[in-house]
C-alpha cells in the first residue's frame, strides 16, 4: 500500500543539518551513500511517521546515488542549504510520491528520478522563475514520470 505523506508545509522550516523523510514501512531509510552530503550524519531516527536524518554541519549536497533503490522511501524534505541534486540521486526509489526542493538548489544532474514509478510531480519552494533558471542536466528527468513542478507562484508542465 502506498501512502501519501507531505512532512513539509509553508508553515515549517526544517534545520540545515536534516533531512526528513518517510518511509512505507514505518522504518529507518539508510542512505545508499552516507558520505555526500557535504556533512557527517549524527543520527537517522524514525519516531511518530517521521523519519529525520541529522548532521554535525549543514547538508549542501544530495550526492551522487545517494538513496538509490531505497524501496521503503515515499517522501523527502530537503533543507535550504542544499546547492547541488547530483546524479542518479533518488534513482530507483520505486515507492516515492513527494519530494520539497528548497529554492536554494542551483543545479540538478542526470536521472535524479529515474524508475521512480510514483512520482508523478515535485513541490519546489521557489517560483517558476528560480526553477527555470536553476542548472539542469538535459537528462535529469529521464526514465522519470514526472509531469509537474508545483512552484510558490504556479505549476510548470513538463
């Protein structure tokens, strides 16, 4: 069962040095990769429906391949403090329905979403303006099912 949970509204800002998250089976969901995120993690906890991935430093990057084939993953808020979504980053998280970009994202890599069968739109926290001009590999929505990007001022078509 697939189950739809946003864990960031207008009203919430989540620190720097997390990442929240959910995952369809109630459990902690480990990073393929632990090591790009520009920061060390402290803690991965999963408490209340909520998953929250703590830092010893604010996180600037998702990096490369880093929740590749995380089945369990369904959501991710991504703090302010990222630049960078590097490639393969959420590929092949089959169960994800939601992700929070920040406004912050400057560029975006390769396949970022691909063979990820759920997620059908992305919520970036800045307008379509910002969206548009961040830096975007020509194939990073490639094997994606994408087809919207909800932004602070409207939604874009992909």
């Amino acid at each position: 069962m697939i189950t739809r949970h946003f864990i960031k509204n207008k009203t919430t800002t989540i620190p720097d040095n997390e990442i929240w998250y959910t995952s369809n089976d109630g459990n902690v969901v480990t990073p393929y990769d632990t090591k790009v995120f520009g920061a060390k993690i402290v803690s991965n906890t999963y408490e209340d429906g909520k998953g929250v991935i703590k830092f010893d430093n604010s996180v600037t990057s998702m990096g490369t391949s880093v929740f590749f084939n995380c089945k369990s993953l369904t959501s991710v808020t991504i703090p302010n403090s990222v630049t960078h979504i590097r490639n393969d980053a959420f590929d092949r998280c089959l169960y994800i329905t939601s992700i929070n970009i920040p406004n912050s994202v400057t560029s975006i890599e390769s396949q970022i979403f691909a063979h990820c069968s759920y997620l059908t739109s992305i919520t970036y926290n800045g307008t379509k303006e910002q969206w548009n001009d961040i830096t975007k590999s020509d194939f990073w929505d490639l094997y994606s099912v994408i087809t919207y990007v909800h932004c602070t001022n409207g939604i874009i078509t992909l």
